[in-house]
C-alpha cells in the first residue's frame, strides 16, 4: 500500500489546485483521474473570465494547471477510484490498479452530462450525439446540428459550433435562456436560431443520426428536423459517489455539503469544485481547491 498525505480525487481545477496547494506546503500528495486530466474545464470551448487570460481555450487553460500541479504532486490517469474507506487514522483508497492510504481525502469529482432520457439518445451517442462541441464539433463542419438546451454551456456551444462552420440551431425548452447576458448578446450577434418552448421527443437514424422529433409545448404540436449532429447540453449531476461511501453529507440534489474551509462533515474529508454545487466557474474550482488542501495541511499539522 502507498503512503500519502494527502490522496484527491479527480483531476479537473479543482484537483489540480489542491495538487499544487498540497505540494507546496510540503504535503506528499497523490491526483488520481479516472480519465485524462483537465476534466470537464478543458472542454470548454473559449474561457473569457479567468484572471491572467483575456481568451484561451479550456484545454489550453487545464494544460496549463496540469503542468503546474505535476512540480508539486503525483498525478495518476486512467485510474478509477473503486472503493474509498475511514478507519480512525488513515482513509484507504482501493482504485483498479493499487490500493492507498492517506491522511486526508480530497473529493474533487465534479460533475457528468446530465442525459435527455429520450429514445434514441443513447443508440446515437457517438454517431451523431455529442455532449462536447470541442470534442466533436469538427465532425458536423457544414452540416446541419441542433443544440439542446438553454444555458451558458448550451451557448458556448453553439457559438464554438457556428465559429467552425456547422450549421447549428438551438431548441430550448422555454422562451428565454438561462445563459448568462453576454452570450446572449453573441447568439444574437452571430444570427443562432433559436427554436423556443420545444422539447425534444426522440432522436431517430438508422446507422446514423438522421432526424429529430421535437414537440412544441406551445402549440402543442411535433415536428420532425433533419438534421445530422445533436449536441446535448442540459446541466449535470454531481459525481459524489465517493462522498457518500465515506458517509458524508449531501444536499437535495446530490452535491456534497462543506463548510467554507471545505470540510465535509467526515473528518479529513474534503469536497471542491463543481461536486460542491454553488457557482460552477473553473477560478472558483481553483479556489475551492487551493481552501481544501491549506485545511487539509491545517488539520494535518495541528493534529500530528
Ligand atoms: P445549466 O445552467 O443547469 O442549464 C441547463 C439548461 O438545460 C437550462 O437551460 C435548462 O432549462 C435546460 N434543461 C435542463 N434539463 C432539461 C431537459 N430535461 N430537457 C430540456 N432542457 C433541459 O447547465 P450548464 O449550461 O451545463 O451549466 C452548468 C453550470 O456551469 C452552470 O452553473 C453554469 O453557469 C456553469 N457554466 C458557466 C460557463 C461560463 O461562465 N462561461 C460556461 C459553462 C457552464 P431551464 O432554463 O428551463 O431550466
């Protein structure tokens, strides 16, 4: 078994923070990322409110965090947290390839795309379905492709997805977006039709996606579109399973409730970034980050 100071879950701002927090002040500190680092921040297609950065891609600005937080902790990809355990001293994580023990536990998982729940959607995922414009975007160049939802992902989406070519509506289930003004501004700006008070119904293709059914909540009415791309972007859900394990609290809605120095009510556990619910912006992931490892290393260094 490794032995570690400090052991965080996830390595999206909010991880890598803690990682570079951690390290500085001299904790041995272990990342660990199921997938690839950067987390769901690196899609982002442009990032325009960071500090320091007047534009940069979410890749760019995650690659960038990731470089910093390897010079101060270890950071392992492609392995997933199985099992997380309390005993009175230390917390054992068990992932697919090893097994650690730690001092503190940082959870900073984040969240996933929430899904439609429609027939079709998972049937197309990968052949005309995308929850990631930057990821997938380039497919749909000069094709036809619909955007579901109403909010600043939704946005950012649509514009990055115009900005490369597509030909891209948004379907929306209200008469006005909860994206934030300034994106509003630009869909207007950059002429983004939008399909109002319409829901989607189901998403139908052969081998590929070929149309969409949506139903006008208004009129009361379906329609079906051609189209060939359908990028959903319609909120997330807390990846706060860990959290749970370890018998911490979480709200209504699954995120995991801290204080403002980020504990969780479970001693030596921690919780930051999007997990946590509250503002979902990648500088307060960071900070939330940067408060989780200082307590940790406070709690560490007052209790030993
Ligand atoms: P969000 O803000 O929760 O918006 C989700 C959108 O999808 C809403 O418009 C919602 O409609 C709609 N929706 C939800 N369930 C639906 C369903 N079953 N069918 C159809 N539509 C549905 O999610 P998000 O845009 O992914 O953003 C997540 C968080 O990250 C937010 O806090 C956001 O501010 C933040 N974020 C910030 C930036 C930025 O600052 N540039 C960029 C991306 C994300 P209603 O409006 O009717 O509820």
């Amino acid at each position: 078994m490794e032995e570690y100071d400090v052991v965080i879950a996830g390595a999206g701002p909010a991880g890598l923070t803690a990682g570079i927090y951690a390290g500085r002040d001299g904790l041995k500190a272990l990342v660990l990322e199921k997938a690839l680092k950067g987390g769901m921040g690196s899609t982002a297609p442009l990032v325009m409110n960071f500090p320091a950065f007047k534009s940069i891609t979410g890749m760019e600005l995650l690659k960038k965090i990731g470089e910093q937080a390897s010079y101060y902790a270890k950071i392992r990809e492609s392995e997933e947290i199985k099992s997380v355990e309390k005993t009175p001293e230390r917390i054992v994580v068990r992932t697919d390839k090893n097994e650690y023990s730690a001092k503190a536990f940082i959870i900073a998982t984040g969240t996933k795309y929430r899904e439609l729940g429609v027939p079709g959607e998972m049937q197309f995922i990968g052949k005309g379905i995308s929850y990631c414009s930057i990821c997938d975007g380039m497919f749909f160049r000069g094709k036809e492709v619909l955007v579901i939802g109403g909010g600043n992902s939704a946005a950012e989406h649509a514009l990055h997805l115009k900005d490369i070519g597509c030909k891209v509506k948004m379907v929306h289930r209200r008469d006005e977006l909860r994206a934030q003004r300034y994106l509003q501004e630009k869909l207007e700006k950059e002429g983004v039709p939008i399909i109002w008070n319409s829901v989607v119904k189901e998403i139908k293709g052969d081998t590929v996606l070929k149309s969409v059914v949506i139903h006008d909540r208004v009129r009361d009415v379906d329609e079906e579109i051609p189209v060939n791309g359908v990028f959903i972007a319609i909120g997330e859900t807390p990846s706060s399973q860990l959290a749970v394990e370890l018998g911490a609290e979480v709200d209504a809605a699954s995120y995991i409730v801290t204080d403002k120095d980020q504990k969780t009510n479970v001693h030596r556990v921690y919780a930051a970034g999007d997990v946590t619910g509250g503002v979902k912006q990648l500088v307060v992931a960071c900070a939330e980050g940067a408060v989780a490892a200082v307590s940790a290393y406070n709690d560490i260094k007052i209790e030993e």
